[in-house]
C-alpha cells in the first residue's frame, strides 16, 4: 500500500535577515520584497512557486538616493518598511526613507528594471506606506510614524492619492492613535486592503522582540477602526510576531507572511495558515489558550508545495564569482565602479580603497552577505600577493554593532594572517591571535551556532586549522543582523597604498540534521 506523507514546511521559511516582508500573488507566482535599509544594491526581490520556497532573483534599488548622500555607510537610514502591489498592469514599490519622505517605483517586471524613485509625499518621519486602490476607484495610502524623526509614532495615517502615486489629493488623517487603545505601543508597519466592503488594516504594535498582530475594520478609510489581536507569541518561542502581508494562492487558500526578531541573525521570515473566521475576521497561526492565534512551527503546507527534505530555507546559494554578482550581495554604501576589478573567472577582486581609518562601520566597500540563521560552515580563501602599501588589508568579516575579522595584513613588506575585533563604534580593534607570516594564498573559515556564536578560522594548506579557542559573539547592526563580508582595504590619504585582494568562492555549509561539531568537519578547505 502507497502511503504519502501530507507535504509540510518548518518555520522560518526563509531564514535570514530578510526584514519588513510584504509579498503578493500575481497568477501563479508570488512575489516578496523587503526593507534594505543603507544596502545598495537595495529593496530584495524575491520570487516563489509556493510560499514555502523562495529564491532572491534581483534588487529593485541600485543606489539608495539621495547618492551623495548614502555614498558612505548610513547605519540605521534608508529604505525602512516597503509595500509591494500591482496596479494597472505595472508592478508599484512605495519605500520610505524616514529622513527624506515616502517614494514609488515601477516595474513592468519585478526581476526589473525598475524606474527611478520618485517622491510622493516629502519629509521626516513618515515610514511603512502601503497603497491602496479601492473598489470605488480612489487611491489611499497608510502609513506609521517614527518617533524618532517626527517626535511621535504609535499612530497610522491614511490619505487619499491619485491613482498613479504622483500626488496627494486629500488631507491625511490619524486613524488609529496607539495611544487610546489599551496597552498598545509602537503602533507600526500597516497594510492596507478591501474585502467584503470592510477596509482592513494589518499592523504589529508592541515592538518587534515583543509585539502582535493586530487587524483593524472599518467601512470607510477614514475609520472609525474596530480592532482585534489575531497573532501573538503566546506559550511558543516565536516573538514578535511582526508586520508582513496577507496573500491567498489560486485555489483559494490563505496564508500570511511576518518576520520575527532573531537579534543578531536579524529578522527570519515565517508563514502562517489564515482563514476568514464565521464572523468575518481573520484568524491566523493556531488558536492559543485565550483565543488568540499562535504562530506555528511546522505545518502542511500550501497547494503546490513539495515535501521539504533537509531545509536549506536561504533564498540564496554559494557564488563562484565567474559573472556579475549574486544579487544577495550587498555594499554598505553606494557601489563605485573602481570597488571591484578584472575579470571574474573564480575570483573576486577587491580593490585596497585608501579611506581605511581602522573602523570596518565605516567603509562602503564592505561586500557582505546575511547571516543564515542555521549552524553553518562558511569559507573563502584570499590572495594578498597583489596587495601593496602598508597597513593594507583584506579578509572575512563578521559584520555587526561589533565586529571581528580573519585575514591578512601587510606590514613592513611582510604578510601576515591575523584575526581582530573591534568594540563599540569608534573603538580601536583588540588583536585577537598573534600575526602569523604567511606566503601566498591563506584559507578563512567562519564556523556559526546559527544563533549568537562563531569561530574564525585561517589556514595555508586546508588540512591545518588555526582556530580561536573561544567562541566570538554575534552583534546585530542598526535595524539590521550580522553581516558576513569580504573586504580590502587601505590606510586613508596614503595615496601609495592600495593594490587588489582576490578571493576564491564563497562557500556555505549548513548543519541541517547534525550538530555543528560534524558540521565542521564535513566543510570544504575553500
């Protein structure tokens, strides 16, 4: 007798820092972008066959504007919380940059390209817009405050636009102050949609290590606006849960997409089963004690979905840098083209950048990549031969609020290998092993708990492993989670330093089923 397993999927479906999701259906196919913040190239786009499987396939910001402006590492600034639509046959990005204002894009194809951003609404403060094409024909857009900018948030605003996103047509109104309703906080990060005559806004509150899901119901856009907790951590030890995006698949399924807050891996992405309740609203997750849904770690999964085998759940693979960049590659600032040179045939060369003042924070040309939020194994190699000048270095960087690094260093005409850590911004780096001279190609290897501890590594020959004893901590950045990179660089204003670093392939083992002991062994050299 032929006895088929019900396909399932586990939480987070996608487990990396991919922060602020909102995602929708378009036939069948589904589409998700989220926050970048002062990553260029920014705005991820994501596409999936099943809610459960996801690939990174472009991103929709080359530079985050203004360019001069974020041509050096703005942490914490950006591009805050996005929403993504279709609307008359064009794909609509509205971003906000919370010192700048609230900006669209276009795409007849989301893999793009994407048209420039343009300014809907200017000024400080405005963050998380979603629009809204209403069945009457207006246009609306919700949207929180930061506090931090304007000096107040826990409150959502709603204005009428026009219908192409050029201009603001009404006069905004608060809808939802935090503030009158019991115990609520940090009112954020609202979506916006029609269904059954009701408007319906999707928001967290509570803060994102802490918070809920929230749906708000009214007959009008202005409000007044019911209200109803549909999603909380409960007795499960998923926290949040935070902002995401209701989507339905061809069948008529309902699904909902949110992140948790997993500190220094960053915000994993998570799917949770929703329906529509007898009374006409949303349940979402698995009903808790009280009644209200709790998030679910492992569930059949949607139509269509495959059973997973060992869960990889990354939207990205290794790069064997033959050709143009991985699209889950990141700056820390807007990309220059003298960052990067000669041909890409199994090597990535780095340019020495002479504006190294001995804080990585502080360098856009740090190349890096999220954290995977899984036991992991990841390696590289560099080639410091073509390296020059003093005080010149490149190597493997664990990229936080703090940081710590592998790799080379030249020094009086000698090579060396060397691991270092910072401390808080503007400290100086800590020397965490003694230099080593070295000729030739050196070995790097990060070994990750998938959760707040690592293990930086170097060898000359892949056989032999120079290894910290000691574990290093894992920081979280400014709304973002560590960061692995590739960099090189050279002491500022020495205009004799500089050369190039080449890099072998960066490669990612994951710990799926075993324990990160074994995970360690079964890497490869580089």
């Amino acid at each position: 007798m032929d006895v088929r397993r019900a396909p399932t999927y586990r939480n987070p479906v996608i487990d990396a820092d991919y922060s602020d999701p909102d995602a929708i259906r378009v036939g069948d196919e589904y589409w998700m972008i989220a926050s970048s913040f002062n990553l260029a190239p920014g705005l991820p786009v994501l596409r999936s066959s099943d809610l459960v499987h996801w690939e990174h396939v472009a991103n929709a910001l080359p530079a985050v504007p203004p360019t001069a402006h974020f041509a050096l590492p703005r942490h914490g600034g950006g591009v805050w919380a996005p929403s993504l639509r279709q609307h008359d046959g064009r794909f609509v990005i509205v971003y906000p940059d919370p010192d700048h204002g609230i900006f669209v894009m276009t795409a007849t194809d989301p893999r793009g390209p994407w048209s420039t951003p343009r300014a809907l609404i200017e000024g400080r403060g405005l963050i998380d817009p979603c629009p809204l094409w209403a069945d009457d024909g207006r246009a609306y857009l919700v949207h929180g405050w930061a506090k931090s900018r304007a000096g107040f948030k826990n409150r959502l605003t709603v204005v009428e636009v026009s219908a192409d996103l050029t201009r603001v047509v009404g006069r905004p109104r608060v809808v939802i102050d935090g503030e009158d309703l019991d115990g609520f906080s940090t009112l954020e990060g609202p979506k916006l949609y029609q269904r059954d005559g009701w408007y319906w806004i999707f928001a967290p509150a509570g803060g994102v290590e802490t918070g809920w899901q929230t749906v708000f119901r009214s007959r009008d856009p202005y409000g007044p606006y019911e209200h109803r907790i549909v999603l909380a951590q409960g007795d499960t030890e998923i926290n949040g849960p935070h902002q995401g995006a209701w989507v339905d698949t061809p069948g008529g399924e309902h699904w909902f997409l949110h992140f948790q807050d997993r500190g220094p891996i960053g915000r994993v992405v998570h799917l949770q089963p929703m329906r529509w309740g007898d009374d006409g609203w949303p349940e979402i997750g698995v009903p808790g004690p009280d009644g209200v849904g709790q998030p679910v770690v492992r569930h059949p999964s949607p139509e269509g979905a495959v059973e997973d085998g060992p869960e990889r759940r990354l939207p990205y693979a290794d790069d064997d840098f033959t050709g143009p960049l991985s699209p889950s590659w990141t700056w820390q600032a807007n990309p220059r083209a003298d960052w990067t040179s000669g041909p890409r045939d199994g090597a990535l060369q780095l340019t020495a950048v002479a504006d190294d003042t001995g804080d990585l924070r502080t360098l856009g040309h740090v190349l890096s990549q999220r954290m995977p939020g899984q036991a992991a194994v990841i390696s590289t190699a560099v080639d410091a031969t073509a390296l020059t000048g003093d005080a010149s270095r490149a190597g493997l960087v664990l990229l936080g609020r703090e940081y710590v690094w592998v790799g080379v260093e030249r020094a009086g005409g000698v090579v060396r290998a060397v691991m270092r850590a910072s401390a808080e911004p503007g400290g100086a780096e800590r020397a965490l092993t003694a230099g080593v001279p070295i000729d030739g190609t050196l070995l790097l290897r990060v070994r990750t708990d998938g959760a707040e501890r690592a293990w930086l590594a170097w060898s000359t020959d892949g056989r032999t492993w120079t290894e910290l004893a000691e574990a290093v901590a894992l920081t979280p950045g400014r709304w973002i989670g560590t960061h692995i990179g590739l960099f090189a660089a050279a002491p500022l204003g020495d205009g004799s330093a500089g050369g190039v670093a080449a890099f072998r392939p960066l490669r990612t083992v994951l710990d799926v089923e075993r324990d990160i002991e074994d995970a360690a062994q079964e890497a490869p050299a580089a």
